[in-house]
C-alpha cells in the first residue's frame, strides 16, 4: 500500500505548493515534489492537484501519496574499474569522465554500481 502523509496548512501563506512542501518535506528536493505533482500525486482538499504554483490557504488540506518503489534487480556487470585502494570496509575508485553512478531513466545498465 502507497504511503501517504496528510498536512493542514495551519497559518495565512501566498507561498506556491511546491515551496510549501519542500518545507513540510524536508527531506525531498522541489525537483522531487514537483515530479510528484506532475504525476498526480498530491491532493488539496481532495482534488488532485498538478499546479505547482497554486497557492495555498489557511485549513487547507494537502495529502501526498508516495507511489510504489519497485525493488531494483541489479545484475552485476562485467566493467573494469580503477580501484586506488580497497579493505574490508571502503573502496577508492578513480571514476571514469561520464561513467553514470546509479541507474537512472536512460541509464538502465553500464553504471558504476553495476561495476561493485
């Protein structure tokens, strides 16, 4: 089941949503809420809401559903790195120009965590 947190908005602000949640979420970047809004993932009052720049009032009420995460299947990947050093607990890499770090929409494979 998606996880939700519901807010009240509990004083007079002009602010834009996607300000206002970025504050209420602190943990999330606006890039994040706003692809959240995009996606139809956020509710004032009920109504779905895809605006980032509507303004909110006093008793408002705004709910955000975090959609599923599916698991990633990473399969390890067959790509020669530069170790500088590695034990038990930390390994230096001397990370290609352009090698992507983690996969990402366009980045599905080849990326440094399919190297480890």
């Amino acid at each position: 089941m998606p996880r939700k947190i519901d807010f009240i908005v509990e004083t007079a602000t002009v602010e834009r949503l996607d300000r206002w949640l970025v504050d209420q979420l602190e943990d999330f970047s606006r890039s994040r809420i706003q692809t959240l809004l995009q996606d139809g993932y956020i509710r004032i009052n009920g109504a779905v809401c895809t605006n980032r720049t509507s303004k909110l009032k006093l008793g408002d009420q705004v709910r955000v559903t975090f959609p599923k995460t599916e698991p990633l299947n990473l399969e390890p990947e067959d790509i020669p790195l530069d170790v500088l050093f590695e034990d038990d607990h930390l390994i230096i890499i001397n990370k290609p120009v352009g090698m992507v770090i983690h996969p990402s929409p366009g980045h599905r494979s080849g990326t440094l965590v399919h190297a480890l």
